[in-house]
C-alpha cells in the first residue's frame, strides 16, 4: 500500500512539472528598422520658477491650483512644477523626432546558446541568453524576455548601458522602444526661468532581414545495383 501511494506521489510531481514547463520565447535574429509609425503616448511640462517672497509664491500657488505639482529645488528660492498634459506636439517637433529617429536599428546576431530560465513567479517570468545585439553608437552582449501578465518585453543589457524593448502585439517581427524629445515654451512670466515640455513616443521597428540560417541534412548514398 506505501509502495502504491508513492508510486502515485511521483506521478503526480511528474506531472505536475510537465504542467509548470514553459515554452522557450521566440528567438530574435536579423535587423529590425525604424518605420514611420510614431505613436505619441504622453507629455509633461515642466517650470523652473523663481520664488523668492510671498508674492512670487502666490505664483505657485496658482500653478497648483491648475494642476502642477511643485518642489523646492536644492538652490534658494528654486521651484520645479510639472503637469502631465494630452501629448500635442507641434509639427517641428514631430519633424525633429522623426528624423532623430528615422534611420535607428536594432540587430540581433545568432545566439550561441539557449535561453535559461531565471525567474519563474506568478506574476513575473524571466528568460536569459547570451546574444550580441548591435544599435547605434552602443552594444549589448545579453538579451533577457520579460513576461508580465499584461506585455512581453526584451531587456538588452550590455556593459555600459540596457535598453528596454516592447514586443508589438506578440509579434517577433515588430519590435518597439519608447523616445522622448522636448520643446521649449515662451516664457510668459519674469518668475519661470523654463518651461518645457516633454514628449514620449513610441517608435516601431520592423524586421527587415533575417540572418542566413543553415541547415545540415546527412544524406545516405546506397551504390548502384548493376546487374
């Protein structure tokens, strides 16, 4: 009778990891390239103001009642109040960005090995592998898959910088990475020192290429029957 509950108890651990088992994430390789699709996802102005008396504060006090949340910087009398705003850039700033942006890549060389599993929580599941990725001006020799229960996301990391990486619609062939771009606004008042605002975006990269691939078939000659 134990032999027969054990027997069941190691089914049960066996197929209990066989139900934990994840599938391996999609593997990555060619270049992707920046499209044309910009899509706007938020901005933030932000004042620098001066307020050294109780009128200028008065100011302040203003720019809360619209919205802005301000703190004292570390030099006197020095504010910083910022406000998210809908993202309405002008169409310089949409000009600036896209040719900021317009000729960036991403490519992914072959990966030497396979991806290792190196967080497995509820809400968290984390795969790493060894894989050169090349982008302007900077590399990146690891490349993590990040699933979340809402977005699957690739990490880049590379010795001197990590670059975040948004899948598209759990499509392996749209990529996409968040840019921001700021524009300054006309002073209106001797009390703001600055007034900028800055836009976040969103530009997608599409594959354009992908590595040559080869593959290996063995082949058995049998020789001739000659009769």
């Amino acid at each position: 009778m134990k032999r027969e509950k054990l027997v069941l108890f190691l089914g049960f651990v066996f197929l209990s990891s066989i139900g934990l088992a994840r599938p391996l994430p999609p593997t990555f390789v060619g270049d992707y390239k920046a499209t044309e699709d910009i899509q706007w996802l938020g901005a933030r102005q932000t004042k620098i103001i001066r307020a050294s008396n109780e009128r200028d504060r008065e100011f302040l006090k203003d720019l809360k009642s619209r919205g802005f949340t301000c703190l004292a910087l570390p030099q006197n009398y020095l504010y910083s109040c910022t406000k998210a705003i809908p993202p309405q850039p002008k169409e310089e700033t949409k000009k600036i960005l896209s040719i900021q942006w317009s000729q960036y890549s991403l490519s992914f060389k072959v990966a030497q090995g396979d991806y290792s599993l190196i967080n497995n929580s509820q809400g968290l599941v984390e795969w790493e592998r060894e894989q050169q990725v090349i982008a302007p001006e900077q590399s990146f020799e690891k490349v993590y898959f990040v699933q979340t229960p809402l977005v699957n996301k690739l990490k880049l990391s590379g010795s001197k910088s990590t670059l975040w990486v948004n899948l598209k619609a759990n499509n392996e062939n749209l990529l996409a990475i968040a840019v921001g771009v700021s524009e300054r606004q006309e002073l209106t008042s001797p009390l703001v020192l600055s007034d900028d605002i800055t836009y976040l975006a969103e530009i997608t990269l599409r594959r354009t290429h992908e590595s040559t691939r080869y593959f290996y078939k063995l082949f058995v000659f049998k020789p001739f029957r000659t009769s």
